[in-house]
C-alpha cells in the first residue's frame, strides 16, 4: 500500500499492479506526467482525478481514453476540440461521443467511427445523420436498437428494420406493429430472440409452418409456441438423424420429412395424438440401438397400424417408418423384417430376382412370395438354404423335388416333416437330417439305434470344440456318412468307431491319454480293414491333429504313426522314450544301439530292455535289477549313496568311458551284496572286488570303487573299509565321516601316504555324498 510519502518508484510499482493506487499517491506524483501515464493506461477513468494541468496535457488525455474513450468526459475542453484525442476516443468507445465537442458530432468521418464502435452512440450524432441510410446501417449493424435514434422513415425500411432484429432480435418489441405480421422478419428476430414469436400477430404466431420454421432457427422459441411438444419432439428427431450414419440417414431424413408434412398440412388438432404417438415412438428408436430387435418392437408395431389406416397422409407416413427400418426395401433389411413384404407393390413380390435376394437371408420371407414364385424349385432352393423350415411355404413341386429336399434337411432336419413322404426313407436324406438336427429322424424306425445314438452325440459335442478340431471332427463324420451310404457298409462296426471317438473325444489336446483309450486308437490304426484303419486315422487326427515333435514328447507311442524323417531323428526317439519306453520299438535300428536312448527307454519302461540292441541288454538287465533292490532300502544314508553309484553307472555308460562288462560286474557285485544280510565270506568278496577297483588304473573304476565303499559302509559298517583298506585303527566317529576319513586313507595307502593325499582327498569328495 503507497502513501503520500511514498517514492516515486514505489508509486509507479504498486500503480503497475493495480492502476488505481495512483489516488493514494502524493498530489506531486500524482500531477508527475510519467506517473498518470503510466496509471491512465490501466484506467483511464483515473483522468478525473489528475491535475488540471494533466487535463490539458495532449499525451496524458490521449494515454487515457485510449484506455477508456469514456474518459475524455474529464479532459480540458481544449482536447475534446482536437480530432485526434476524440477519434482515440470514440474508437475506443463510441459512446464518447457525447462529451466531444458538437463540431465532431457533425463529422461523417467521427460519426462513423463512433457508431461502429457502438451504434448507440448514433443517439449523440447530429440529426442529419440520424436521416443519412449509410450511417444509420452502419449504426444498426452494430446494435439493433440504434434504429430507435435513426429518422422515423428508417423504422419503416423493411430492408434497414430486417438488419436491426438480424443483429438483435429483441428490437422487435419496438417495433411497428405491421411487422408483427412479417414471416421473414419475425424469424430473423428470432434466430438471436427466442420470446420473438411472442410478438408476431396471433394469425402468424398459429401457423403450423412458421413455428416450425422458427423452431428449426431457434429451439429456444418451442416454449412460447402453441405446439411446443411437438415442435420439440421433431427438434429431437432431427438430432438423432443427424447423429445417424447412412443409409440409414437418408432413410431417416425422409421419414423426417413426411413427419413435418404431416404436422404442417393438420387442420384438425384431434390428430395431433397420433403424431406425438409417431414422434415418441420415433425418438424411442433412434435414441437406442436402432438395429436392436427388442428397441424395434413398438416401433413395427406402430408401423403396420398406420400401413392398414385408412388416411393416406397416414399410410405415407407408416411407409416412411417401413423404409427406415428396410433401408428403402434393401433385401438384407428386409430379411429382418419380412413383415414388410405384405406391404410392398405387387411388382415386388413378383420379382424373382428381388425375392430370392430376401429368401437367401430370410427363408421364412417366401411366405409372402407371389404363388407362382412359391412353385420356383430356384426361389425355394434359395429358401431352404437359409431355412430349412421355409419348405413348408413352398409350393407341390419343391416338396417332390429330391435337390430341395435335400439341402432343406441340410440346412435344419426338421424340414424332412414336409417333404414328401417317400423321402423319409433316402438313406441320404436321413444322412443330411441327422447331420443338422439329430432329433429330426428319432421316429424313423429303420435306422439303427446305436449308431443313431453314437452319431446324434457326436453331433452334439461339435459346438463344444475349438475350430480346428470342431473341422476335424465334421471330416471323420463326413467319413462315416459316406461309408454308411456304402451298401457294404456294416453299421454295428461303424457304430464301435463313433462309439471310441465319443469316448476320446473329452481328452483335450496335449492332455496324456489312458492306457485304454490309447489301445483303442492303436485297435483302429492296426485293424486289417482299410476302411477301418481309415477310421482310425480320422480318430487320431482328433487327438493329435499334427504328429510332430511336440506331440511326441505328449505321447510317445506315436512314435510308430510319425514320418520315417521323424523316427531317425535322434532328439525326437529320445523325446518319445522319455515320455514312452516302448516307443523305442519304433525307432530306427541304429538308434536302438544309441546308450542314452536305450537307458532313456528303459528307466520310463522297463519293459523297453527287449527293444534294445542286444549288446546292450546284459548290462540293462543288471541295470534294472540294481534299480529295483535299490529302491527297497530303508535306511535314507544307504539309500542316499546307492543313487550316487546308480547315477555314476548310468554316466559312465552313457559316455563309454568304462567297458560294460565291468559296469554289469559292479552293479552285479553290488546288488549281490545288497540283496542279503552280507555273511563274512561275502563280505570279504565284496570287500576284494572294491580293492581291486580301488587300484585300478582306470580312474572311473577308482571312482566307482570309492562309491561302492561308501554304499558298504552305509550298509555293513566301518569293519569292510578297515578291510578294504588295510588300515588297523579307527577312530570311534559317525560312520558317514568315517567314510571319508577311510576312504583317503585308503587311497593314500594305494599310492604315496603323505604327497597324493591331498589329490585323492578332492576326488573322493568330488563322488561321496556328504554326512
């Protein structure tokens, strides 16, 4: 807040945010020329407070009403004589005008100026102006109620009043009263005035068009109309029309129009029930989703009521509604809504072109159809295709014609009940009946019951499938249909084929098959009949649509029913023995012979041992037979080390680092001693076996061997190692660590005692599980 001790920069500071701290300031800041400036040009008003040597200042008064021409009011008369200060100031507002001096008010260019900016500044113009047309329009243009101060013969210009309500519709007040009668002016008025048609006469104000004429210029305007609820329901259709896209916007627009013809041509004011009845209904569909059946109902309804009125008016309007909702009698429209038919011209039903157009979406449309049309075995086959029920629409000579028959079943089996009876019994026909709808043939007595029943579940699964194999499952069907026709055919042997694919037919894919369901695939695909092995094929494909190599590794007992490419493959024969041993069967010799795919097959089945190559089979056996005595340990710790010994076996096997004869011994040696309470003769075997793969000079067997002793350790005690060893005295320590304690020394004594005792050390607890 400034005060009259406050500097003049704290002046200009505070008057730059807020003009009007320029009264708080001192008297000499306030007569301070750079002080008034700099507060006139956010307030020129502030004039009235300055100086009078600031009044007669031509830069100051000049900052002033540049801001506020209102100001010039406050400047020295002097300046309201200077054409520059008053031009700033009408400019800037025309109303300054009025303290200008009076030769301005008589200046064209001034006047001009002045009512531009504001036409009611034509009020302080001299009279000459008041008569001049091009100042008083320049005036009105601006501000319609300018034409108040304008000559009275202005008031009477048709041309001139037209651009005062243009510009401000709310002159027409005062106006006279012969324009009250005026169309065009009362709605000019009423495009800014929306209480305009208040003041057109009560003739005008009744007309049916020109309150819908104002309505369309201003909504605003319904209220004071006579009609408002339905000039506002027609505001609302238009709208909605406007929001729609084509064709249905034309369709609409048309509609619309006969909407408003109806409203305008009303001479009796009883009817205007029906047309509110129209309008809402109207607003009701074009509001919602207007394709939507259950949005289309009162509006059908309302349709076919007005189609059968009496009054053409009437009937043009129901037909506008009828072409909304058929686009204009567009088939695919018209399918939807075959009613309409009853109502098109004769031209059309006869139209054979136009009809089968309609029937192909809509069979039940043939109802409608010219008779001769009904007796078309084309138009009729055009029916049935869409729907097969729209036989019973046709004439004699379709229901005997055996193609439309046919592809009526096809299309909805419940057709077969108006054909002709002799087709009740084509195998075919019941064929195509049963496909499309199984309930159609249960009063057929000749066909099988359980291959009707096998078939009509099969059919019902189909739609509980994904596409692909929803396909599959129409082929194998396809199949089974053609072999029926056959009259080789036996339908109790195809009824066991539908009765295993219904069976297998819940399995999802990738999803492991039972042991059962994969024998009745494998029955199928090994049956001597082709056609059976044909079945097969099919059922397998619904299973495993693609053998490849994920399926295998899913199922590897398609190993035998994969390409000849796929059986070499060794990543894919090793995929399918891990899932199925008994794949390795299928595989190529060579194959067979290969140690991991062998050992592979083997530890999923042992059965595969047979399948094997027969250099490989002794040391499975013995394989096998470890794995089997291994698995009845009790005691976790022996447990623990038989698994290691197994896993280094099955290493060493696999990359032939140790001969198999000497594998199959130490696995024979030791399922040996496993498989009894050892005696001490056997104990001391055992304990020469170890020894002797202890010194040997294969490192694997020395690996081995420090693994067979701690499995025996594990089993029989410290009192074999001491054996094995060679070592006199123990320490009384926990058997696990004894182990490894006596395993290093028994290395160590094997060797150098002191200078390879570190080396041994790290091998034997590279191979000997931890206490």
């Amino acid at each position: 807040m400034i005060n009259d001790v406050s500097t003049k920069e704290e002046v200009l500071k505070a008057i730059k945010a807020d003009p009007w701290m320029f009264i708080y300031a001192s008297k000499d800041l306030q007569n301070d020329p750079e002080v008034a400036i700099e507060a006139f040009k956010g307030a020129g008003i502030l004039l009235q407070y300055a100086a009078e040597t600031l009044k007669s200042d031509a830069v100051v008064v000049l900052a002033a009403v540049q801001q506020n021409g209102l100001a010039l009011q406050y400047a020295d008369k002097t300046l309201k004589e200077n054409e520059s200060i008053v031009r700033a100031a009408v400019q800037q507002n025309g109303l300054a005008l009025q303290y200008a001096d009076k030769t301005f008010k008589e200046n064209e260019s001034i006047v001009r100026d002045a009512v531009q900016q504001d036409g009611l500044a034509l009020q302080y113009a001299d009279k000459t102006f008041k008569e001049n047309e091009s100042i008083v329009r320049a005036a009105v243009l601006q501000n319609g109620f300018a034409l108040q101060y304008a000559h009275e013969r202005f008031k009477e210009d048709r041309d001139i009043v037209l651009a005062a309500v243009e510009q401000n519709g709310a002159f027409i007040r005062l106006l006279n009263r012969k324009f009250h009668d005026d169309r065009e002016v009362v709605l000019t008025a009423a495009k800014t005035f929306s209480e305009a048609p208040r003041f057109a006469t009560s003739q005008l104000r009744e007309n049916r068009q020109f309150q819908l004429e104002a309505a369309k210029i201003n909504s605003g305007v319904t209220k004071h109309l006579s009609h408002q609820r339905i000039l506002e329901s027609l505001l609302k259709v238009h709208a909605l029309v406007n929001s729609l896209k084509e064709p249905a916007k034309s369709s609409a627009t048309k509609l619309v129009d006969q909407l408003e013809n109806y409203f305008t041509h009303i001479t009796d004011n009883a009817l205007n029930a029906t047309l509110n009845e129209i309008l809402n209904a109207t607003v009701l569909l074009l509001d919602r989703n207007i394709w939507a059946p259950s949005n289309q109902e009162d509006f059908i309804e309302l349709t076919i009521k007005l189609l059968r009125n009496s009054s053409p008016e009437l009937q043009s309007v129901g037909r506008a509604m009828m072409d909304l909702l058929t686009l204009n009698n567009n088939p695919e429209a018209i399918s939807k809504h075959i009613w309409a038919l009853e109502f098109v011209a004769d031209e059309l039903k006869k139209d054979k072109d136009f009809i089968i157009s309609v029937v192909q979406l809509n069979g039940f449309a043939l109802q409608f159809a010219d008779i001769e049309l009904k007796n078309n075995s084309e138009v009729v086959l055009a029916a049935v295709g869409n729907n097969g029920e729209a036989l019973q629409f046709a004439g004699e000579d379709p229901k005997n014609d055996y193609q439309v028959v046919l592809a009526a079943v096809s299309q909805n089996g419940e057709a077969l009940r108006y054909a002709n009876k002799a087709f009740k019994n084509n195998r075919e026909i019941l064929l195509a009946a049963m496909k499309s709808n199984p309930n159609s043939i249960s009063d057929v007595g000749f066909f099988p019951t359980k291959y009707y029943a096998y078939f009509s579940e099969l059919n019902a699964k189909v739609e509980e499938l994904d596409k692909p194999r929803k396909n599959e499952l129409y082929q194998f069907l396809e199949h089974v249909e053609e072999l029926f026709k056959s009259p080789d055919s036996e339908l109790e042997q195809l009824a066991g084929a539908l009765s295993s694919v219904s069976e297998l037919l819940g399995k999802e894919p990738g999803k492991q098959l039972t042991l059962q369901q994969i024998s009745s695939i494998q029955k199928l695909l090994r049956n001597p009949s082709l056609e059976m092995k044909s079945l097969g094929h099919f059922v397998l494909k619904l299973i495993v649509p693609v053998i490849d190599k994920e399926a295998i590794e899913q199922h590897g007992w398609l190993l035998e029913f994969a390409d000849h490419e796929l059986k070499k493959d060794r990543e894919v024969v090793l995929a399918a023995v891990q899932q199925d041993g008994l794949a390795l069967r299928f595989a190529e010799l060579e194959l067979k012979k290969d140690r991991e795919i062998a050992l592979a097959a083997v530890k999923q089945k042992g059965a595969a041992v047979f399948q094997t190559d027969q250099s490989l089979q002794p040391f499975l056996d013995s394989y096998l037979l470890f794995r089997a005595k291994k698995d009845e340990l009790k005691d976790a710790k022996a447990l623990e080390h038989a698994n290691s010994l197994l896993s280094q076996v099955e290493e060493f096997f696999k990359d032939g680092s140790v001969g198999l004869d000497q594998l199959k011994r130490v696995l024979d040696k030791t399922h040996a001693f496993m498989s009894n309470k050892p005696s001490e003769q056997q104990t001391k075997d055992y304990t020469s076996f170890i020894q002797s793969s202890l010194k040997s000079p294969s490192k694997g067997l020395q690996i081995l061997g420090k693994l067979m002793m701690a499995l025996a350790v594990a089993l029989a005690g410290a009192s074999i190692v001491l054996g094995a060893t060679g070592v006199g005295v123990v320490p009384a320590v926990g058997t696990g660590l004894l182990a490894v304690g006596l395993f290093g020394a028994g290395a160590a004594l094997a060797t150098k005692q002191s200078k390879e005792a570190k080396e041994n050390n790290e091998l034997i607890n590279t191979f000997t599980p931890k206490s």
